[in-house]
C-alpha cells in the first residue's frame, strides 16, 4: 500500500460511501438502538485507540528507535489522533441522532460518512499497530 493511498483512504471510502447512500437513498433504520450500539462501539475504539497510542509513546525498543529515525512514527501518532477524533465526532453525531430527525436523508449521509471513516481510520491504526507487535516480538 502506498503511503499516500494510506494516508487518504479512510477519507475516500468515506466519501464514496456517503455518495453512494446519497444516491440510491436507501431507508435508515428508524430505531435508537443502532445509535446506542454505535456509540458504544466508537466508545470502545476510542479507549483502544487511546491505550495503543500510550503505548506506543512509551515503547523503547529498536522497531520504535527505527521508525523514530525514519519519521515514520510522527505519521502514526497523526493517525492515532485523527482516528480518536473522527470516533469522537462520531460519537458527537450518535447523540444528536437521538434529539434530531435522524431519518432525513442529510443526517443519514453524514451518519453513513462518519461511520464509515471511524471505522476506516480504527482499521488503519490497529493494522499497523498489530504488524508492529508481531514485527516487534520477531526480535
């Protein structure tokens, strides 16, 4: 995978998916339920990312001297940070879903957007987190 594409592909799925449940405008579930489970899941992502992003911070070991030296560990934390963030305003949009129109098709493509880049953004930091670990236990 290339770095640039790395960098950009939770944001263009994101946007890809938002068009695609623009334009065929499919019905949203009308239960609270999936906002309550959604917000639990973006809650639990957020801890972990947290935890991993401590983690990481405080690892001493060659594989993080290594990618301190290639600079490469700045670009993770960034992702790190935009993944906690992205969660947490999917967590943001979870709530308001409860006080606003959540069947209108604006809301239902932001929801989708969001999701969709808290999810992407979580996948990118855990899979190089864990290729980190394993990388790191080879040692």
């Amino acid at each position: 995978m290339s770095l640039k594409w790395e960098r950009a592909y939770p944001y263009i799925c994101a946007l890809m998916a938002g068009a695609v449940w623009y334009y065929f405008s499919p019905a949203f579930p009308q239960k609270d339920s999936i906002f309550s489970a959604t917000l639990t899941v973006s809650g639990i992502f957020i801890g972990f990312l947290s935890t991993s992003k401590a983690i990481l911070l405080t690892t001493h070991s060659q594989v993080m001297d290594d990618l301190k030296k290639s600079g490469y560990v700045d670009l993770l934390i960034s992702y790190s940070s935009e993944a906690i963030w992205v969660n947490l305003l999917f967590c943001v949009i979870d709530i308001a879903a409860f006080f606003c129109d959540s069947c209108s098709r604006t809301f239902s493509t932001i929801w989708i957007l969001f999701g969709t880049c808290s999810l992407l953004a979580f996948f990118r930091v855990t899979q190089i987190t864990l290729k980190l670990y394993k990388y790191s236990s080879r040692m």
